[in-house]
C-alpha cells in the first residue's frame, strides 16, 4: 500500500531483519532459530525461585553492575572492559551506532548474519559486503583496503564454518584505525576466540551472546568485551538512548549462570556429539554439510532443492531455516537439538529424500 501521508517523506525507512519463525504446538520440533535443546542451569533455577520480586518496583543497578562484574571475573579481565546489553543483538547494534561513523564503508562478508546490514541501514552507515570463497570460507586479505569498520562472525553464521586466530588477528592488525568487531555467538561450540586478544589490540571489540550456549535466548542477554576506551565510548552512547534496558531477573540470572561452568560444558558437549553424528547422517543421505563449529549444520543435497525439503519438513511439523537469497538458496540451516530430536528430524528427513 502507497503511503500518502503528508509526512511520509520524513520517515526512516528501512527493511527489517526477518527472524526464524516462532511456531507455537505441541508436537513442533524447532530446529530453525539456533536455540539451545537443554534447559538453563540448575543455579538459574535456583536464582529465579530465590528472586524477590518486590524488587521489581525499583530501577535495575545501573550499568548492570554485578552482571558486569561477573562476566569480567568469569573471563579474568577488568569490569571497565564489559559492556552488557539486551542480547547482543542490542550490543551490536549500539556498536554499529557508537563505532562506524566515518563515512567510509563498513566491510562484512557477503555470506553471514543478516542482521549486519540492516543495521547499516537503519544507522545510514555505508557498506560493502566482501564475498566469500566459493567453498564459503574468507579471505582475511579481503579485509585489507580502505574501511570505516569491520564486523565478522567468527564461527559464522548461517555457514556454520570458523577462521583461525591467526587470520582474524591479521585483519584487526591491518585496520588499527577502525573498530574491527568480531560476533562470538557461537564460539563455545568449537570455534577459535580471541577474546585474549583485547589487551594487545585497542581496535578490537568481541561479542557474545548467552542466547545459544547458555540456553537463555529468552532472557536476552548480551555482552562486548574490549578495551575500556572502546567500552566507555559504547556505554557513552547507550546512555544516551536509554539508561536501563537489562531487566533485575536477567541481570541476577545471567550472573547465576555463570557459576555453574561443569553444567555448561557439559551441555555443549552434548550438542557438539549429536552435530557429528547427524553431520555423518545426513551426508549418508546424499547431503553435502559443512563441518561445523557452531550448533547448526548447514546442508545442501544432492538432488533435492533445498527449498521443497524445507517446506515437505514444515508439513510435517519440524521447522528448519532456509533462506530465499542469491548463494545460499540452496542450503538448510538445522539447529543441533537432542539426540531425540535430531532421530526425528533424520528419520523424516530419510522419508522425504527416499520419495524421490
Ligand atoms: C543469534 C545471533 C546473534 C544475536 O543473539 P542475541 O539473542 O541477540 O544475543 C548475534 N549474532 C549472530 C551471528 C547470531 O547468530
């Protein structure tokens, strides 16, 4: 519909991201938005029931405080080097807003979270997607010329394939005048971090969300370390667009989670052992799958087009994400569930490859 209201030219217009959809039913196998099959930790349980809620009548701590303090002992640097936010879908945003204000290009791979640009665009930050190889791997020395920023998720998303420190130090090393920002939201399924590296690199800013490893997509908690230049500059900018924004249940909560390390690796343990033996199942069933260090698998089969098995699962209740763009229109992404899910998954999959 043509808008024609008088002012509509003063409008910011933008398309926005399109998240995996949120089907509700009993007997729907959600394996498309890359959440975690386990429950939160049993100290997250613990906090909640333990929460007092007359709290809830006051402000939460400014800053988050003891989030932050937590998050800055879990990982053994300084509270001046974190910066939380409300997933880090909301630190990567008021990252872009705080750090790429050059006028120059941000660069970011052609295939990868799709979120990146549209926050280029909401925030009017010109970019300039870098093309991935055809095998769906980078180039670091794509990253070598002229930017006003860079962001990668490292492992990336939706290819589910990592980069080496050594190629992500080289391009933080290449741009010491532009933020270099690297999405760590799934670097506890087996990729490389260099978190380490924030105190040799004041250029560097690392993200990590506690949606997919800790199984609190709900919760929406997010964080960025980096150097307390980089994270005074961000919170700077957050307080000036809204001073509270984490709720008092998910900063206690997200605190809680981090005390129970052995439960937390354990999960991801179990997630890492079913995503090899489905990765090996369904390249038995003709799939091509990229080895991944994340908690989905990226698949394309042989025969089928991506797109009918998608919608032949859908029929069938088991929601995986397949996206309709130019590269990656042949592929699913599947979310690693539990050994349980995952045999249903197979199964159906194994009916719908075999009908053909
Ligand atoms: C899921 C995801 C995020 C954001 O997660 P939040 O739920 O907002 O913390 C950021 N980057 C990538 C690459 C993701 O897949």
């Amino acid at each position: 519909m043509k808008n024609t209201k008088r002012w509509a030219a003063n409008v910011r217009k933008v398309t926005p991201y399109v998240p995996g959809e949120q089907p509700q039913g009993t007997d729907i196998l959600k394996l498309n938005t890359n959440e975690n099959p386990y429950p939160p930790s049993p100290g997250v349980y613990e906090s909640h029931r333990k929460l007092d809620v007359s709290r809830f009548s006051l402000y939460p701590e400014l800053s988050a405080r003891s989030l932050v303090e937590n998050l800055a002992q879990y990982h053994g640097i300084s509270e001046k080097e974190v910066f939380v936010g409300v997933g880090s879908d909301d630190v990567l945003s008021m990252s872009f807003l705080t750090f790429f204000n050059s006028g120059k290009p941000v660069l970011f791979p052609d295939v990868t979270y799709s979120f990146y640009p549209v926050w280029a665009e909401v925030y009017q930050i010109p970019y300039e997607c870098q093309p991935l190889k055809e095998d769906f791997t980078m180039d670091a020395a794509d990253y070598e010329k002229e930017n006003g920023g860079i962001v990668i998720a490292n492992p990336n998303a939706p290819t589910s394939i990592g980069l080496c420190t050594a190629a992500i130090e080289q391009i933080v090393r290449a741009n010491p005048e532009v933020v270099v920002i690297i999405d760590e939201a799934y670097v506890d399924f087996g990729g490389e971090s260099v978190l380490p590296l924030i105190h040799k690199y004041d250029n560097l800013l690392v993200t990590r969300t506690y949606s997919k490893s800790r199984s609190m997509a709900g919760m929406r908690i997010g964080y960025a370390v980096g150097c307390e230049e980089l994270i005074q500059a961000l919170n700077d900018v957050k307080e000036s667009v809204n001073s509270y924004t984490m709720t008092t249940e998910s900063i206690v909560l997200g605190a809680a989670s981090l005390k129970d390390e052995a439960y937390f690796q354990d999960c991801i343990a179990k997630i890492v052992q079913t995503r090899e033996r489905a990765r090996d199942s369904l390249i038995s069933l003709g799939f091509d799958v990229k080895e991944s260090q994340t908690n989905f698998l990226f698949a394309s089969h042989e025969s089928i087009p991506a797109r009918q098995i998608f919608e032949r699962l859908r029929e069938k209740g088991i929601y995986v994400r397949y996206f309709d763009k130019e590269r990656i229109s042949n592929y699913l992404r599947i979310t690693v569930g539990t050994d349980e899910q995952m045999r249903r998954f197979l199964d159906e999959t194994a009916q719908i490859v075999s009908e053909k």
